[in-house]
C-alpha cells in the first residue's frame, strides 16, 4: 500500500483520502486486487477511526471481508483493539461481518467468546443470530471456546440465549449446538467436566432436555468419566486414603455435598434412571399432585415447582453433526 494512504487511514483524514484518490482514481481498485492485505479500512480499524472506516467500507465494502497476511479481517482488528463502537459500526453496516472466518476458522463471534466480551456477544446474538452456529477449523463452537479459556460468565450468556431463543427451529438449534463436538469428540458438558466448571455442568444437567450426558469423546469418555477422574485425581494428589468402614460411609454421606459431586450424581442418575417417557409421567403425576394440594392458593409454592421441574432431565440420541 502506499505509505501516504496507510498515513491518512491511521489518522483518519478523509480529506487526505480523497485528495490522494484525485491523483489516482484506481488507488483502491488496485489494492483490492491483492488476496491478503492490510488495506486502508484494517489500517483505520486497529487504531479506530470510525469515520475513516464507515467512509472507507462505504466505497469499498468488501474491504470489510477481506482478510490480510496475518488472517484478520478489519472487524477482528477492531475487536482486537477494544474498540467496541467501530466494531458496532461494523455490524449494523453489515450483520454478516461477524461471521467472517479468519485465521483457524475464528470470526469476530469466536474472538468474542474466547476473551469473554459479553457485551458484544449479545449485540451479535441480536444482529446475527445465525453466527451462533459457525464452527472453528478445530470444530468448536463459541460456547466451546468461552469454556476452553474460562470465560464462564460469556458461556452463560450463551446458553441463556439458546434457552431463550423464540426463532423458529430453536429447540433443534439446542440440540445441535449443546451436543457439537470438536475434533476431540467434545461437547461443551466434557469441557466443562473436564476444566472442573461445576456451575457449567450444573447449568447444562439442569436446562437442556436434549442434552446427551452419555456422549462419549474421542478417549472413549463420558462427562461422568471426566468427573470421576479428576475426583480421583485430587484425592491422590491430597494423599487421600479410601475408607470404606460404615462410619466412614456414614460421616461421607452426612457432609454437605459439593457442586461436583451433585453433578455426578445427576449424571449417574441420568444413565441409570427412568426411560423418557416413565420420567415424563412421573413429572406430569407429581405436578398434578402439587397442585391439588395447593388447589386453594393462586399458585404452588416456588421452591417445590423447582423442586420437580429442575430435575426434569430427557436424553436425546447425539444428532448427526453436519458441517
């Protein structure tokens, strides 16, 4: 690029930008010629001239999808850079921006999970709702990506707007994307097993009917394996010694139970209970009881409404991925 263009997108002087494409009408033309580059709207975007760059996608909007030598695109710079009202600006110039794929298949909806940035999940959730089913190169999905780098509080975003999704086809859309595997076979519930994200795997028991708690990843395990392992594992490395005595068992049994262990026991019970449809009855059996009893106020106690419903657990067989 010419470095008197890569000057004025960096400062942002649309006038020196027309007074260079006066010179030569065909600046533009040939840059765009070119298969990776920085072009004048990347340049804007990293240092966050949003005027420059709504004038500069303005005349040249597929320089908002082009990539350049290292894989990024102007809206991946933008959201690099922090610079969240231009990546906005973007957006509502055009939704589609957000699920550019850039280097290792990530769009700025991926970038945005795998550094928590909730604020702009939810944007391109509203905008785009779409983008929510892009995958890497790796196969992961942005709930993948908030697990794999901790980002617990962007992952519940996500799973709040999947449970919360009205559009048409949302209930299959949860199945597909709880149930996504990466390359290694994992859903999101083995990521959360596996980083020990007990209010993760917790949240995912309780919300998804069509969760598969029994997929296994490409070590042959389930979410309930994982858990068990590294419940074994920080024994071992506390120098903890199994006591299998009735005292023993008894004071285990009288300890308060940890968000882990509560999330084995759902799992477990998942594998070894009721089929869907003795599970459904008991459920429909059970509400009508409640309500019987409480026929003469307004509505049943809260606490044991959740008490019934929030163990309501169906096991779907793992769709056929797609890609």
């Amino acid at each position: 690029m010419d470095p008197s263009l890569r000057e004025v997108a960096g400062t942002g002087d649309t006038d020196a930008l027309y007074a260079l494409i006066r010179k030569d009408p065909y600046m533009l033309e040939h840059i765009d010629q070119i298969p990776f580059i920085d072009t004048p709207l990347h340049i804007a975007a990293n240092e966050g001239q949003i005027k420059f760059a709504m004038e500069m996608i303005n005349l040249k909007p597929l320089f908002g999808r082009k990539l350049n030598q290292d894989g990024f695109s102007p809206m991946h710079l933008a959201l690099k850079m922090g610079h969240t009202k231009l990546v906005l600006r973007l957006l509502k110039t055009d939704k589609d921006l957000v699920r550019v794929k850039g280097r290792e298949g990530m769009t700025p909806f991926h970038c945005a999970a795998a550094v928590g940035n909730s604020n702009l999940l939810f944007h391109f959730l509203e905008t785009c709702p779409e983008c929510v089913e892009d995958v890497t190169v790796r196969n992961e999905t942005a709930l993948h990506l908030a697990l794999k780098n901790d980002h617990t509080d962007a992952f519940n975003l996500l799973h709040g707007w999947l449970r919360k999704n009205r559009r048409g086809g949302g209930n299959s859309l949860e199945r597909k994307v709880v149930n996504w595997r990466d390359d290694d076979d994992n859903t999101v519930l083995h990521i959360a097993a596996t980083k020990q994200q007990h209010q993760a795997v917790q949240l995912l028991l309780d919300s998804f009917y069509g969760l598969d708690a029994n997929a296994k990843n490409s070590e042959g395990l389930t979410a309930r394996e994982i858990i068990e392992r590294v419940e074994r594992q920080g024994l071992n490395m506390s120098g903890a010694e199994d006591d299998d005595t009735t005292t023993a068992k008894i004071e285990r049994i009288k300890k308060r139970t940890s968000r882990s262990e509560r999330a084995l026991v759902k799992l477990i019970r998942a594998r070894n209970g009721l089929s869907e449809n003795m599970l459904n009855a008991t459920l429909v059996v059970a509400a009508l009881v409640i309500t019987a009893i409480y026929q003469s106020s307004l509505s049943p106690p809260r606490g044991l409404w959740q008490v019934f419903f929030s163990s309501r657990f169906i096991i779907y067989p793992s769709p056929t991925s797609t890609a």
